[in-house]
C-alpha cells in the first residue's frame, strides 16, 4: 500500500470520528432484575432489565466506587477508593467487608465456590489465602516484564476457573495469561497460527464448548479477528482486515475495502449464537453455520456512535464499545466510550443516561 492510498484511507475513516465527550459510565453488569451502570463519579445508576426504565431503587455508599461486579450469589461486589472490596448484603441493606487490598486493584472475579480473586499490579490475589500469583512469561516477544504486569485491557473467569487476562498494546499487539485457580499455576496456550504481537485483546468469553477471545486494531488500516480455544488450543473463527481489489474502470484503481475493526463480543445461550460489535455495528452469528465467512454473520443493529481520535500506541481511534452483555434472547446491553449505556429492547435501541 503506497503513502498515497495510506493517506486517503486514513483521512476516510478518520472523518467519521468526532471528539465527544466521555461517557457518564464506567462499567455495567446486569443482575437478575437490573442493569446497573457504574457512573464516572462512583455512584451505581439501576435500569429495568426489560424496559430499560431508570428505577428508584439505590445502593447508599459514602465512599466513591470504582469498580464492581456481581458474585456467583448475584450479590453486587464493590471496590471503592480505599482499595476495599465489600458485598451488599440485601437482606439488612448492609455492606459487607471481604478483604482491603494494599496494592493497585483492577479488579475482582468470582470461582464457581464463589471465591472471591482479585486483578492487581503485581498478579492474581487469591483473597482467600492471601497469596498473589504472577508470571513473566511473555507470549509477545515484543513485550516484556519484570515484576507488575500493568492494567489489563480485559479479564474473565470460565467454567473451569480458569481465570484470563488479556492486554492490549496496540501496534504492537497483545498479551494473554490464563491461571488455573485449582492449581494455582498459569497454563501456557497453544496459538499455532494466532500471532497475538499483531492483535491486542478486547475480551473473552464461552460458550458450552470452548473459550474465545476477541481482538480488533485501527492502525493504518482496520482489522479483527475472533479466537477459539479447544483445551488450550487456538483455532481462528473469524478474521477480518482491509483488503483491496482493481476497479472495473479503465485505469484499475486500487479499491479498498476496511476490515471489521472487532471490539468486545459475547455468546447468547438462549439462541447459540455469537455477537461482536465493530464500526460497522453489532453482528450476529449462528454456531450452526460457517463463521469463517462474514457474509454469514447478520449485522443487526448499527447505533450511531461517536469515536475519539488518537491512541497512543497506535494510528487511528480506540475502540468505542467496552463491554457487550446478554439480557435474553433479544436483548442485550452494551458499555460505550462516550454515548453511555446502549440497550437493545428486540425491537429498538434505547440509550441509558
């Protein structure tokens, strides 16, 4: 691809991205009767899982939350700013302290025992022992550590407690760990072809059969791809990026269509299918058929969203759409940057504010 064409592509793509404003939302987790969007001034906002109607229902905290989630119980678990994590116990309307972490906390997930794990700076917490568990093994050659691991872009527990961490580095790709909570060791996956120093992570997820992850880049051109895991085995599911044929015209111009630039994706249990969000809107895939090919994925929602230029390790814009969750067959709710809580109803798109 000549500077020219390089240029051209650039400025087309770069001229649907606006500087907006950042989303009054930080994070969201659906419970059995609620989505619950965590704001940017560390209150929870509560919406009808079915309506998506602001409800009245509150949580009252005297300290701002930073992060949350929902236990294997569906009881709400915080971290506030004191590094606290703290599950609301329903029953008195109390919180209820688990454990106050001394290192950087980005985060806590839950084993199918209901053990509470937490995501830190310097490895994974087993809150119940106590004991941190880190690995330098780097499956990037380009990426190194020593003792911390940074903020990961993402992170997941599956079925079999095995807990992902997945990084993103743009240009210069990804990174993955998986740690096996009843061994306390971290399992080194197969990759074969996926070659993760070109595609930084966006998220992960499961269906009854394997784990996935998927990935999506913006620079120069756009691409994304979808990633099975068979017992620690990787296999490509989807893999889209810019490609370009000769027009029919006289002079044979070089014609360039973008590849799906792929954010978060999801499994929806109650239709076997899978779901990935790109700039081009949020698709649908059935397991039954050849998810190799785009053509057989249904691109079934396009909301209008807006996009922020410049990322700093790559050219071009950061993802737009953070989380994608499943509410039922129909529904489903997603976190963007800078529009808020985007909730499909089955039938129209209603944006939580």
């Amino acid at each position: 691809m000549n500077k020219r064409i390089i240029t051209i592509f650039l400025i087309t793509i770069l001229a649907t991205f606006h500087i907006y404003a950042k989303s009054a939302f930080k994070d969201i987790v659906v419970t059995e009767k609620y989505i619950c969007g965590l704001t940017s001034n560390g209150s929870i906002k509560f919406y009808d899982k079915q309506t998506g109607q602001l409800s009245d229902y509150t949580l009252k905290y005297n300290k701002d939350i930073q992060e949350f989630t929902i236990d294997k119980l569906g009881n709400i678990v915080i971290i506030d700013k004191d590094n606290s994590i703290k599950k609301y116990v329903e029953q008195n309307q109390t919180w209820e302290l688990i454990k106050t972490v001394k290192e950087n906390l980005y985060g806590i997930l839950f084993d199918s025992k209901n053990q509470c794990y937490g995501i830190t700076e310097n490895g994974i917490l087993n809150i119940q022992t106590n004991k941190t568990y880190y690995s330098s093994k780097s499956l990037n050659h380009q990426i190194h550590y020593k003792n911390k691991w940074g903020k990961p872009y993402c992170y997941y527990i599956d079925k079999s407690d095995k807990i992902w961490l997945g990084f993103g580095y743009g240009e210069w790709g990804g990174n993955l760990f998986v740690f096996e909570t009843v061994s306390n060791n971290f399992l080194t996956p197969k990759l074969d072809t996926f070659n993760i120093a070109l595609w930084p992570i966006k998220s992960f997820f499961e269906d009854n059969e394997y784990t996935y992850l998927s990935s999506g880049l913006q620079h120069f051109t756009t691409s994304g791809i979808i990633i099975k895991f068979d017992n620690l085995k990787a296999s490509t599911l989807l893999e889209s990026d810019t490609k370009n044929s000769k027009s029919s015209v006289k002079d044979s111009t070089n014609v360039w269509t973008a590849g799906e630039y792929i954010g978060p994706s999801t499994y929806n249990k109650f239709n076997n299918s899978i779901y990935f969000y790109s700039q081009n809107g949020i698709f649908k895939g059935e397991i039954s058929k050849d998810l190799s090919q785009l053509e057989n994925w249904e691109n079934i929602l396009k909301p209008k969203l807006h996009w922020e230029s410049g990322q700093r390790d790559a050219i071009g814009s950061p993802m737009n759409v953070l989380k994608l969750i499943i509410v039922d067959k129909d529904k489903f709710v997603f976190l963007t940057q800078n529009d808020g809580i985007g909730f499909y109803n089955g039938k129209k798109l209603i944006i939580l504010n």
